[in-house]
C-alpha cells in the first residue's frame, strides 16, 4: 500500500487546518484514501500528515502540483518533507 508522511511546521495550526480541511475534495479526488494527522508534543505547530494512497504516482504530481504549492503557502506551511513509501508490513500487538 503507498503512504506518504509529510513532516512541517506551520505558522499557525488553527488557520493550516482550516484549509487542510477545505482541501479535502480535492486530496479526495487526487488518490488520498485515508490519513492520520499526528502532532509534537511540545509544540502544536510541528506537524506529521500521514497518508494512504491509491498510487505514489498520483500523490508525487499532486504534493508536487502548483495548485497545492499555492496551497500551502496560504496555509503558512513551513518547508515540508515529503517521504513517499511503500508498506511492506502491518501487524497488532
């Protein structure tokens, strides 16, 4: 299964997670099946957007796209790291 995790900080989590929820559609529509948003325990601006797509393809051209370069500039998000991944194991302990 192809996941992305996304690590960035954001100039305000309030107002990042208005339009992370605005954009929903259209993360929707790109491939983005499920996510998980996880954030740092001492700093609520510091954040993991951890994600399940249909292919890595289709979320490197839209992470990539300028539509969302726009996005996230609006969204005051902060130099993001984007690791695309493959699962090659799940268990419950």
């Amino acid at each position: 299964m192809p996941h992305v995790l996304i690590i960035h900080d954001v100039e305000a989590y309030a107002a990042w997670k208005t339009i992370f929820d605005q954009a929903a559609g259209i993360r929707k529509q790109a491939g983005e099946i499920r996510y998980q948003l996880l954030r740092h325990e001492m700093d609520a601006n510091r954040l993991v957007h951890f994600s399940e797509w249909v292919s890595l393809d289709k979320a490197r051209r839209f992470f990539e796209s300028p539509e969302l370069v726009e996005i996230r500039q609006r969204a005051g998000v902060k130099a993001p790291e984007f690791l695309y991944l493959n699962e090659i194991e799940q268990g419950l302990l």
